[in-house]
C-alpha cells in the first residue's frame, strides 16, 4: 500500500507541477527538480533512494527508446559525419578536460577523475530535443542535437567502465590492479559499438516479424514496451553498448514502421509513449530533487568540506561549458569545406548548438552508478548534480535569447506548408491514377473520391495567405465541431436513459471522438501557419523548365482582386496571377477556381501568389513548386 500511495503521490507531483511551470515558462524538470530539494527538507517526507539499477535498467532504455523511435534514420545518416563528431569527438575532449582539472581539484587519481568526466561530459536526448524544438531552431540543427545526444551516451559509458576498470573500481574490486592499456581499451570500446549495433539490429528483425503477425492495436502497442529492454538487456549481458542496441532498435523499427504496423497501431504507440516519456523523464528529477539531503549529509561527512566541493563543482561546470565550443569551432571550421550542413559552415548555427549542452538524466544516471567504495562519491554524485542543474538553468534559459540575437530561426510553417501542398498533391495524383486505371471503378465513388482529395489538398493552399475571410475548410471544420458537439450531447442522453446497447453507443463516441481530434489537429495547424509571420522568401531554384522561363515583371490586370469573381460578385479566398499575362484569378479553394480555368482557357502555364509576403509559384504543366 505504502509503495502504491508513493506512486500516486509521485505522479500527482509531476503533473501539478508541470502544469504550473507551463504559463511561467520555467522547464519542468528544473521545477521539479525544485520541488523535490525543498521536499526533501521537510520533516516526514520519506527518503526514496534511487538504485543506480532502476535508473539504468528501468528509466534509461524507455527513455532512450521513446527519443529514437521520433528521429529520422535518414537524417541520421545524411547527418552522419557532424553527429559522430559531437557523440564521440566531443564526448572524449569533454571528459578529458575534466579529468584534467578534476584531479588538480581533488584528491582522486586521474582514472577516476577521467570517470567524472564521463559522467558529466554527454548532453541529454530529452532536454535537447525539448528545448531546441520549443525554440524553434532550423530541423538539421535540432537533427544533429538529436543525434549527438542519442549515441554520445555510448560513448561516455563505455569511457566510465573502462576508467573505472583503470581506477580498480569496477569488475576488479576496489585495491585491484587490473592491466588497462590502449588495445584493451580500443577493443572494448570496439566490442560496446558492434556489440551493440548488432544486437539492436537482431532485435529489429525479431520484433519485425511478430509485428508482421500481430492484428490487435493493444497486442501491437504492448509489445513496443519491451522493445527498449530487449534490446538493453542482451547487449549488456554481452558486455556490449545497452544504449546502442535501443537506440539501433529504435531508429529501424520507426524507419520501417509504414511497413511493419497499421495506422491505428502507430496512433496508439505515440500516444502512449508520449505519456510514458513525460511521466519518467519528469519524475526522474523529482526523485533526484527528493534525494538532496542525503547527498549533502553524505557529503558533509567526507573528507571534504560542503563548501569546498561546490567551489569544486562549479568549476567542472565551467569546464563542461567551455569545453563545447572549444570542440564545436574548431570541428565545423575543418569540415565546412566537405559538409553542407549549417552547423559547419555559418557561425550564428555554430554558435546556437555549442551552447545546446544541457546535462540530464544519463548524467545522474551515471553517477549513481559508482561503487559504494569509490573515493569520495558522494562529492562525485552533488558535482554531477550541480552541473546537471547548471547546464539545464544556464543553457536551458538563455539558449532562446541566444538564438533570437544571432538570428537562427526553425523552418517556415509558411514554406512547409507549400512542400506539404506540393507533396499531397503529388501522392493523391498517384492515387487516383491508380483507381481511374482499374476497370472495376465505380464512376460514382471515383467523382466522390476526386472531390474529396481535391478538398484534401486545398485545406493545405488555405493555411496560406492572410486575407482575414473564413475559407471554407475553416467554415466545414467550425460547423462540423458544433454538430459534433450537438450530437454527443444527444448520444450521452441515450447512453443516460439505458434504451440502447451502450456497447454500440461507446463505438459511435470513439468515431466521433477520431474525427473531432482529427480536425481540431488540422485547425490547430491552419492556426499556426496563419499566424506565423511572413519573411523575406528564400532563393529557391527553379524546379521545372516552365517556371525557369517565366517573365519576372507582370503587372496584375485587377489589382482590387480576382476579375471574374468582381464582375459576378462572387468571393474568393486566395489571389494568384498568371505569370504570363497577369491575370488575376482565385484558388481552387474559391468557388469560381478562376485561377484554374484561366490555365485551361490559355495554356500559360505559371501562375504566382498575389497574398501579402507570398512569392512562390506554380506550374500547371508539370505539377511543380517554385
């Protein structure tokens, strides 16, 4: 009972306080984090203590696996070269300098010094990917963030457990003197990379195939929890990289999940991860924030005084701030010449992702993991902490202002949603290629489906331009959400009054509740785009030969707006002019599709937006954007 209430009591935290943290625009591991150090202050709150076991074997894996199964292989691999460059190279030089000056600080000899820095030297896979898309950095910058701190974890624990094997703290025993040299080093390091590529690699085969056999949604879903300590738990038996092996499993099963699951069974599993992630990642703090007081009691009775060992921890601090972009400059300055990838050839990108180091879970992780007889641990664990909580408050709050001033901004809703137009529209073309090819059509549902993927690639066109009227994907998705709401309100009378089976009713609310989801997504998404502000349009190369030869001074003959509508009276939603001629027509969102029927009428091929701070066109004849 004890253990169910403390369960309860931990998740009601975590979700009162990051709500609370939400308006005040404080992260909520650092509330949390908050929360538990004043808590764990106050007389009969229990102390929890957090076993290095439930952090590596049961917080870990989940969290590793839920941030690889929402990162692209593609861009893994196209990001290869600077990602491999901050995992590892990065990795190395971090917990080198803090060897260094960690054994100049303390009394501890440079095997164990060299393990700090493994502790504190990789980045975390959460933080990173939080704060970098909540300020909206550019997706290749927020890729490789991503990357980094996905394999850098590899690379610093195999770096603690060779040092720790140096410092005779490890499988040895303390007092051991075990033979650690440069070939036994590399090929440990060597056997905790294959090791653990393969074995994810075997786990991604495995659960490919059950997954090919399974039917059910909830058999689908269950089935990836076990996934991450599948994958774990073997390569760590073998002595091989654990966190490799997840996110291994990670990246293929997601890169291959169009193909291995169905719709339904992909829906469910982001939404269970999703609460899955928030609730671990968040406790984690909660539970290292509850710990505080022990740590310092414990500190406070080793040979260290309390006050020495934070001057000492922020120092490391320092050292892990510095170290970054010491690494960083010097790294993008000597691949800029191979690399087309901003991080390494402009500076203001550079300098944005040398400050994106905050430390989290797999620091404290980490550091819990040292022997109970390793010198002076509980100085070790408050240093990991103290730059944990550093990295997250200095970086974590000053990284968006960073941003802002040097100008470093994350894609364009506007542009995206121009390549989304471009891209549905080029897969519903294919699709309905194929249905007008079957014999077997329905000429009645293929004129049903046509209208349909039109509508389905207009609402993308609407989310474009500013004229401030109603368009009608906005109007269907406004009345619609009121006779949804009209209509549940008439089904929970019925389900009230017990006249029909509730098991028919539960089945019409959950459809119901699908398609309401669905369009508040979509009008979510109108919203952002609509109010995202307009910028300077880019350079874009030409896509087809059409928009290379099209005139680049065409005055617009109506430029109150689209002729034929004015002259019917008829309202129209967005502007385009013929590149040709200048003709002014309207979107096929409007009712009359001027625009449309003006190419058909004359064969000009290009037309361009007339909306405010829109200069993209294009082709009729070849279906492009430009």
């Amino acid at each position: 009972m004890d253990l169910a209430l403390t369960l309860v009591a931990i998740a009601a935290t975590v979700i009162v306080v990051a709500r609370l943290c939400e308006p005040l625009g404080v992260p909520s591991p650092l509330g949390l984090l908050g929360v538990g150090v004043a808590a764990s202050f106050i007389p009969g709150i229990p102390q929890i203590a957090l076993s290095p076991d439930v952090v590596l074997l049961g917080l870990l894996p989940p969290l590793l696996y839920a941030a690889a199964v929402n990162t692209s292989l593609i861009d893994m691999r196209r990001l290869l070269t600077p990602i491999l460059g901050l995992s590892v190279g990065l990795v190395l030089f971090t917990a080198l300098a803090v060897a260094i000056v960690a054994s100049w600080l303390l009394p501890i000899d440079f095997a164990l010094a060299l393990a700090l820095g493994a502790i504190v030297a990789p980045p975390d896979a959460v933080a990173a990917t939080a704060v970098a898309r909540q300020i909206g950095l550019p997706r290749q910058i927020t890729t490789i963030l991503e990357g980094e701190s996905l394999l850098n974890d590899a690379t610093a624990l195999v770096t603690l457990r060779t040092a720790l094997g140096a410092a005779g703290l490890a499988a040895h025993g303390a007092g051991a003197h075990p033979s650690v040299d440069f070939l036994s080093v590399t090929e440990d390091f060597g056997r905790a990379v294959i090791g653990g590529v393969a074995v994810g690699w075997l786990v991604f085969l495995i659960v490919g195939q059950i997954r090919r056999q399974l039917t059910k949604t909830a058999a689908d879903t269950a089935l990836s929890f076990a996934v991450p300590f599948m994958a774990y738990a073997p390569a760590e038996k073998i002595h091989a990289s654990g966190v490799l092996a997840v996110v291994t499993a990670g990246l293929l099963l997601a890169h291959k999940a169009p193909t291995l699951q169905s719709a339904s069974s992909r829906l469910s599993e982001r939404v269970n991860w999703a609460s899955i992630t928030f609730l671990l990642e968040n406790a984690v703090f909660l539970l290292i924030g509850l710990q505080m007081q022990s740590i310092i009691e414990d500190v406070r009775t080793s040979s260290l005084t309390l006050g020495r060992s934070v001057l000492v921890g922020l120092a490391i601090l320092v050292v892990a701030l510095i170290a970054r972009p010491l690494w960083i400059f010097p790294f993008a300055f000597l691949t800029s010449a191979r690399s087309p990838v901003p991080m390494a050839t402009l500076s203001p990108p550079a300098a944005v992702a040398s400050w994106a180091g905050m430390r989290g879970v797999v620091t404290l992780a980490a550091a819990l993991t040292l022997p109970a007889d390793t010198p002076l641990r509980p100085v070790l664990v408050l240093i990991a902490l103290i730059v944990t909580v550093g990295t997250l408050v200095l970086q974590g709050f000053t990284l968006p202002a960073l941003a802002r001033a040097l100008d470093v901004r994350g894609p364009d809703p506007r542009e995206d949603a121009l390549v989304e137009a471009t891209v549905v529209g080029a897969a519903t073309g294919a699709g309905l290629r194929a249905i007008e090819a079957d014999p077997h059509s329905d000429p009645v549902a293929l004129a049903l489906i046509r209208e349909q993927s039109s509508a389905r690639v207009n609402r993308i066109w609407e989310q474009l331009g500013d004229t401030g009227t109603e368009t009608p994907s906005e109007t269907y998705r406004r009345m619609r959400l009121a006779m949804i709401g009209a209509e549940r309100r008439e089904l929970l009378l019925m389900r009230a009054s017990g006249e029909v089976d509730q098991h028919v009713l539960t089945t019409v609310l959950n459809g119901m509740d699908a398609e309401e989801a669905a369009l508040s997504y979509g009008q979510r998404r109108a919203e952002g785009v609509r109010m995202s502000p307009l910028r300077p349009p880019d350079a874009v190369a030409a896509a087809c030969d059409h928009l290379q030869l099209e005139a680049q001074c065409v005055v617009p003959d109506s430029p109150e707006g689209c002729l034929v509508c004015l002259e019917t009276g008829q309202p129209w939603v967005h502007l385009r002019m013929c590149a040709t001629c200048g003709h002014v027509g309207c979107c096929d969102s409007s009712a009359g599709k001027h625009a449309s029927a003006h190419f058909h009428d004359t064969g000009h091929p290009v037309m361009r937006s007339l909306e405010p701070g829109e200069a993209w066109r294009w082709c009729f004849v070849d279906e492009a954007l430009g």
